[in-house]
C-alpha cells in the first residue's frame, strides 16, 4: 500500500460539515472541486454512492470500477466509473491506503441474515440511504442505492476466494481525497453498524470538506 | 436425451445472446457448457416485486466468500435467498467483475455489423441487459452486479485480477434453483476479461426442471448458520 498525502489546508476548503455515525450527508460536488473524507477516530465506514448529477441512472458502478482497474480495492489513482464507463471522481491522495467496494452497506434485512434474525430494528446504512434519497428528491428511490464504497474498510478477498472482515487499516485522522471529474452527486451514509467488530463496535463521526480546486 | 422425470424443457442459449424466465419457486435451471469456454452472466430479481433483487455484497459478505459454488446461495437485498447452487462441476464461478459493454465490445472485437454477420454479429451484455429489463418495465438504473457462470476471476494478495484461462471443459454443468419466483436475466456475451480478439461467444444448453423445496436437511441451508436463517426469512415470505 502507497500513502499520498494531499496538498490542501483544512483551512481554505470552501464547505466543512461533520457527519455523525448513523447520519448521512448528500451534496452536489461539481466538476474540478475537490473532495475529502476524514475518518476522525479511526476505523470507521463511510458508505458511498455517487451519481452523475445530470443524469442518475449513470451512477457509480463498483463491478466497472474494479474491472477497468483491474483489481478489488480502491486507493490513490482509482477511478471512480460510472456503469456507462464515465470517471466520475479520481482519488487522488489516500493516507488509508485501501478502501473496499464489495462488502457493500448493512442493512436491516441483511443483518437478520449475517447476526441473528432479532437484529431486525437496528439501525442501517441502507435506511439512512432510502431516507436521504427520498428526502433530496428528483425521483431518486430505493432502486438507485446501488453497491456502494465503504472509505477506511478492509474487506481482504485471498487467492483462494474466501472473503473476511479484518480491524481497519484506518487509524484517526486518516482521509481519503478524490476531484471530481464531472459534476456528482455524493450520498453518503456514516456507518451505525453494532454487530461488526471492524469498528470495535463504536461507531464514530467522519468530516467531509470540499475545496474548489 | 433427458430420461429424468422432473425435467420440463430443454434448450440451447447460443454464445452472444440473451434469454429470460420467471422460474417459479421449486424450479431450477441446469446450464451445461456444451463446447467449454462458455460464460454465462446472469441477474437476479424478485418476479413479484422487481426492486428486491440479487445483491452482490450481501451475498459475498454473509458467506465469508468471493466466488460461488455447490452450497452457496444468491441473496436479494431484502434478505431472502433468490437461489442457490444445488450442484456444481466446476468449482468457482465470478461474481465480483461484470459485464462487457458497447465500448469495451468494440475496442475488443471490432466491428460486427448484423448485416454482414447476421445472428453472429457482435453483441454486448450491457446492452443486451438493458433490452431485456426493458421487457420487465426496468431499464439501466435496475442493473445490478452479474453472477458469471463458469468464470473464474482470482483476486491476488494485492488485490489484482487474474483471469483463469480453460476454466471450464466441455460438459461442465451447474445448477441453479429458483427458491422464490425469481426472474434470472441470461446473457452468453464473452466474459469481460476472457482475454483474444476474435469473436467466439459459447453456447449453453438449459435444463429446466422442477425441484423439491429445500428440506431441513437441504446442503445449502445448512452450509451457514447464515443461510440457515436466510431460508427461515424466505419461507416466511411465502407464508
């Protein structure tokens, strides 16, 4: 794993806004802004959809963005692709050093599958997505929260096909930066997952910044 | 010849092509790669209620597992076991790199113009895909990840992908049965990293047949304790 760091001062970014565990943020990032995620604890999730901002049905694609990578996790030099091939946002400095996009967002329903089937009423990644995606309109619904990027996960996948859930990478402090290509739609749910030991059960807040450069 | 009892139809899929059916919940779909080589990309969605369908993370994640085999099962979003793999000869099938589109097919193959090829021009899943949702009422914002039948995708300690060459043999068959009434979208186009420049899509043969639902004892309920609960959470649905 390379770590970049990234040129841009905290203190001249345009937009900062905080995002607490199990709240969720959406924010029309345009085109030549750039974009960044802190992990203020450390090890925490922030589930990630971006979509084209002038037409969502081309949305981010994470079986695109690991075949034209040609390979599963995610860090400085990635493109962001649409299902249509579009580069939606390139990361462009890291400190994490991989992020994961196959072990999408918990859920309600399938955390009564991976815990136990009394899990049901626990808070989800999934809902805040629907609520946000609802609440923002333009006819963005259920249907559109597609598989998404989990910032500062380690899902490990071994040549041997099997799959795990392993501490973080992540560490407080660390942050993912991407400039955006097109103008982009970002949704992002701060992870309240409290079944998963990745997040030493404590989920915490992330801050998100844009710069316009 | 088929001499089994059970069987309902048979058909050939050729390569570069795309079929759809709503099997019914007891049903169940053998695919044979007839000539070896083939790749079979297949979606998944709830026949009663089309924006529950097949998701890939949910799957992967509930079974600790990047590839697909005899006893895993194809979870929706909602929770619920779409299908599952009730037989297996080739051992890994890829549901982590997608399918081929216009651009990649033609960067790829070239140019393969129906009027000069006729029903053995160039195709692409994506679109392909996009036309048979179509028939359903659904178009590009219900794509979902693939699961591509008889490929192999390694993902290296660094994560890099290598395509695995002469995976599947002449003969190689898998099955899938249907545990709700599940419409599975099929598409024959070359897997999106089967590596060569000369257009040779695969034909599949289709058994189609009706299947027991799965017992207590069934393989793929008590592969997991995951999957145990996942059949709890779809036979309520039928309840």
């Amino acid at each position: 794993m390379s770590l970049v760091q990234s040129p841009l001062a905290p203190e001249q970014a345009i937009y900062r806004q905080m995002v607490l565990a199990g709240e969720g943020w959406i924010h029309e990032v345009k085109q030549g802004q750039t974009f960044r995620i802190v992990d203020l604890e450390g090890n925490q999730a922030a589930d990630t959809l971006f979509f084209n901002a002038h037409d969502y049905s081309d949305r981010y694609s994470a079986i695109d963005t690991m075949r034209e990578q040609g390979s599963l996790y995610l860090t400085t030099g990635t493109a962001l692709k649409t299902i249509h091939g579009r580069t939606l946002m390139t990361i462009v400095a890291d400190t994490c050093g991989r992020h994961d996009t196959v072990g999408g967002a918990c859920s309600m329903e399938s955390n009564m599958v991976r815990y136990a089937i009394e899990k049901r009423s626990m808070h989800a990644c999934r809902q805040t997505f629907v609520q946000l995606a609802l609440e923002w309109g333009e006819g963005l619904e259920k249907r559109d929260i597609t598989h998404n990027v989990n910032f500062f996960m380690n899902v490990p996948v071994t040549p041997a096909g099997k799959l795990t859930f392993e501490d973080g990478v992540s560490a407080p402090g660390k942050y993912v930066e991407m400039r955006a290509e097109m103008d982009t739609l970002v949704l992002i749910s701060n992870c309240p997952q409290l079944n998963n030991p990745c997040n030493a059960y404590n989920p915490t807040p992330v801050e998100v910044l844009i710069w316009d450069v | 010849m088929t001499t089994d009892p059970f069987v309902l139809w048979e058909e050939s899929l050729p390569g570069g092509s795309i079929w759809s059916h709503v099997f019914k919940r007891g049903t169940a779909v053998r695919l044979t790669d007839t000539m070896g080589g083939a790749n079979v990309s297949v979606l998944f969605y709830n026949a009663d209620n089309f924006v529950e369908r097949y998701n890939m993370p949910d799957t992967l994640k509930s079974q600790h597992t990047a590839h697909l085999t005899t006893g895993h099962c194809l979870y929706s979003d909602m929770g619920r076991v779409l299908a599952s793999i009730t037989h297996d000869s080739v051992g890994w099938h890829d549901p982590l790199v997608g399918f081929s589109n216009r651009a990649s097919a033609l960067a790829q193959y070239g140019e393969g113009p129906y009027q000069t090829l006729r029903n053995g021009w160039h195709t692409n899943a994506h679109d392909l895909i996009a036309v048979e949702l179509a028939k359903y009422g659904m178009n590009e914002r219900d794509f979902t990840a693939s699961v591509n039948l008889f490929s192999k995708v390694v993902v290296e300690d660094s994560g890099a992908f290598r395509y695995v060459l002469d995976h599947s043999l002449a003969g190689s068959t898998v099955e899938l049965r249907s545990d709700m009434n599940t419409l599975m979208i099929l598409c024959t186009c070359p897997h999106p990293m089967a590596p060569g420049v000369e257009w040779a899509p695969q034909p599949v043969r289709l058994t189609i047949k009706r299947v027991p639902l799965p017992a207590a004892d069934d393989a793929c309920r008590l592969s997991r304790p995951e999957n145990g609960r996942g059949f709890t959470l779809t036979e309520r649905y039928f309840l």
